[in-house]
C-alpha cells in the first residue's frame, strides 16, 4: 500500500449525505443519512472503531493508460487520506478505509488477475477501476460474476450496459450521449463547420462516441465526412491524420482518452490541418497542454466538469469550496492540474458514502445504497438509477476552449 500525503480542506456537505473526503478541518468524511445533523456527526469519534474498510483499486500505473491511471491515483491518494481523519460511520461502529492499489500494466489480462486477487485474496469490498477502456470492461464481468460494487472512473458507455448484467457495475465518466450533445450544440453555433471528420480511439471509449456523435450530428443537420480509428499506445498518428483531412472537414471531432489526444491533434497539425478541433472529456488531462501538444491544441474546444477551469471566483456553496480545495490540494501536490483526476477521489467518496448509507459492507446493500440516493461529487451531481448506472448528470458539464494561458470556461 502507498503512503498518503495530508494536506489541508476546507468542510464539504451533501444534499442526501456527508459522503465527500474532501471536507472541513474538522474533516467530518462519510456520515450515514439517518436525518442527524451535521452538528450531531461530530459524536462518530465516540463511537467504537470497527474493523478497515478494505477498498480494491486497480489502475493503469504503467502502460498505454498511465496518463489516466496516475491522475486518478492522485485523486484517491487525496480522498482517502481525508476520509481517514474522521472514518466512515458504518452502523454504530467508525471504520477506516484501507485502500489496496493493484497495477494493471494497462493489459486486461493482468487487469483481470488484479481484481481476482483484491475479490477472493484480499475481500474488498468494492472495487475501483481507472484507466483504458480495454482493462475496465476486462474487469467488469469479474466484479460482476463475484456481486462486488465496481466503481468504473472511464466514460466509455458500454462498461454498465446491459444494465441487467451490469447491476454491481458502476460509471462516473460522463456518458457519451451528453458530451456528444454539447459537442454538437458548440459546432452548431460555430458557424462553418458543416462538415465533420471522427478520429476516435480504437476501443469501447471510442466506439460510444462515434455512435453517440453520429446521432448528434444527424440530428443536427451536420454531415459526417468520415471516420478514422486510432490505435491505443502507440506513439504516433501520422497516417491517420493525413487520411482525416483527405476529405477535407470543416472540423475534426478527436474523441480518445489521454494521451492520444494530443498526439493526434499534434499529427493534425504537423500534416497541416488549421481547421477547429473538438476534443471529449478524455482529453481533460494536463498532458493535452504539455509541450508541443499546446500549440496543436490550442484553439480547440473541450467537454468536462466545471472544476476544470480552476478555482471559481465566487465560492458561494459548499459544492464550489469542496471544488476550490481539491483543486488547490492537487496542484499543491503534484504541480499541473488533470481534470481526470476527480474521478478516482468522487469514486472512493460516493463508494465509501454507500457503505454509510447501507450501515453494512454486505455487497447487495452497497450496492442498493449507491441506486438509492444521490451524491454530489467533484465533478458534479451523481444519480445511479436501477435501469441506469452512467450516473454523472449532464448539466455537470461544459465547454472549454484550449488556450495558452490554459483551459478557459465558455459562457
């Protein structure tokens, strides 16, 4: 296991649930909803301690989605060294989470080995997943046949569907529908872009925002000129590039986690291409913004979560002041900010939240607790629902534009 930084935050409430770790200084972590007050909460440090929540997380540390895998590291390392300060209410006992970090390699196979070994060796009792789409769905059916909640922090729509053989499978990544609907809206207004090209990763991330940007387009009257896939973990996207632009498109849609989008738009813009760029939600990694990639970037126009812009200037609900801590936590420690990094803290929040909620680590409960009421998190309001489990609601989203200064919210 890690070692844990401790930083500093200031205290963060739920609408249903005291269920964040980024909270105050006195750092009330995860409360059970039972109808106490926050003042009441403060009496959990008097309550027995239980036995640690042992809580399975398996990341892309190395590979081809290490750029995922170690922002969502960071995001956990902060959430659980916050949870820890207070615990987590569970019935009338205080319990401590103990997180147990596996590598996946960014191979599914090794992804698979992981999450066995954390399941049957370790008896998590929940597991988080981050990085490629490939190990995510590997793990997927793994959590599934052994009735363990699976936190999937990707946005890839396949990972929870079908919901009925899906039903401890989680995702808080945005669904594809939503970024694909304010993509379109922003090329809609953009006037000029009639005609659009798709590079989209060669994977269950891509192949949602192909079908879900194929449908937004139709419907709005723009044409889809063509349609290229690209590769994951490769070094370069040269070829790809120059069969895109063939066809010339008035815009390029480059729908891929980090780091394929910006290399991509970097082979765009080495084979010449000028045009606008429209990248999803996977693209909000400080790696988009790293060397050479800027100047390809720069100009484009992203989807993600609020708290990617930084910190608000008005901080006026308790939401925006969990926001302006984490972000102010995060590039404390580890320097440049990665937008992909929320999903691995508000996974550890809403998961530890759900064992508070159910008064119980019995996995069928868990998993009621997480369907049966929301959470606010990091990224925005959570709603897990019995026939949906894509819980990330689409007004948590909004529009970037990439520039040098960095990302900066469009109104």
């Amino acid at each position: 296991m890690a070692s844990y930084a401790r930083p500093g935050a200031a205290r963060l409430s739920r609408r249903s649930l005291l269920a964040a770790g980024i909270s105050g200084a006195a750092a009330v972590a995860v409360a059970a909803c039972d109808g106490r007050s926050d003042d009441m909460m403060a009496g959990s440090a008097s309550l027995p301690r239980g036995a640690d929540l042992v809580i399975g997380a398996c990341l892309d540390l190395t590979g081809s989605g290490r750029t995922v895998g170690v922002a969502q590291q960071r995001g956990l390392q902060i959430a659980l060294d916050l949870i820890n300060q207070s615990g987590v209410t569970v019935g009338h006992t205080t319990r401590r989470v103990r997180l147990l970090v596996k590598d996946t390699n960014s191979d599914p196979d090794s992804a698979v080995a992981a999450a066995k070994q954390l399941i049957s060796g370790e008896q998590a009792i929940g597991l988080i997943v981050g990085g490629s789409a490939a190990t995510t769905s590997a793990i997927a059916p793994v959590a599934e046949q052994a009735s363990v909640p699976m936190m999937a922090t990707g946005c890839a729509d396949d990972i929870v569907k079908p919901v009925p053989q899906r039903r401890f499978v989680f995702k808080l990544g945005p669904n594809a529908s939503d970024v694909a609907a304010v993509l379109t809206n922003n090329i809609a207004h953009a006037g000029g872009v009639d005609r659009v090209a798709i590079l989209a990763s060669a994977d269950d991330h891509g192949d949602s925002g192909l079908a879900a940007m194929r449908t937004a387009l139709t419907t709005s009257g723009r044409t889809m000129v063509t349609t290229v896939g690209l590769p994951v973990g490769v070094s370069s996207y040269q070829s790809q590039a120059k069969q895109v632009i063939k066809d010339r498109p008035d815009g390029i849609v480059i729908w891929s986690m980090a780091p394929t989008s910006g290399l991509a738009a970097r082979a765009l813009h080495d084979a010449g291409y000028r045009g606008r760029l429209f990248f999803d939600s996977g693209a909000a990694s400080d790696d988009t913004l790293a060397g050479s990639n800027r100047t390809a970037t720069v100009g484009g126009v992203l989807v993600s979560p609020s708290i990617l812009g930084g910190v608000p200037l008005a901080v006026t609900t308790p939401e925006a002041v969990a926001q302006q801590n984490y972000f102010e936590q995060y590039t404390s420690l580890f320097g440049a900010f990665s937008g992909l990094s929320i999903y691995g803290a508000d996974a550890l929040n809403v998961l530890a939240g759900a064992v508070a909620k159910a008064g119980s680590t019995d996995h069928l409960r868990i998993r009621n607790g997480l369907e049966s009421m929301p959470f606010d998190g990091l990224a925005g309001e959570y709603k897990f629902q019995t026939i949906e489990h894509g819980g990330l609601q689409a007004d948590a989203l909004q529009l970037f534009e990439i520039e040098q200064s960095g990302w900066v919210q469009l109104t």
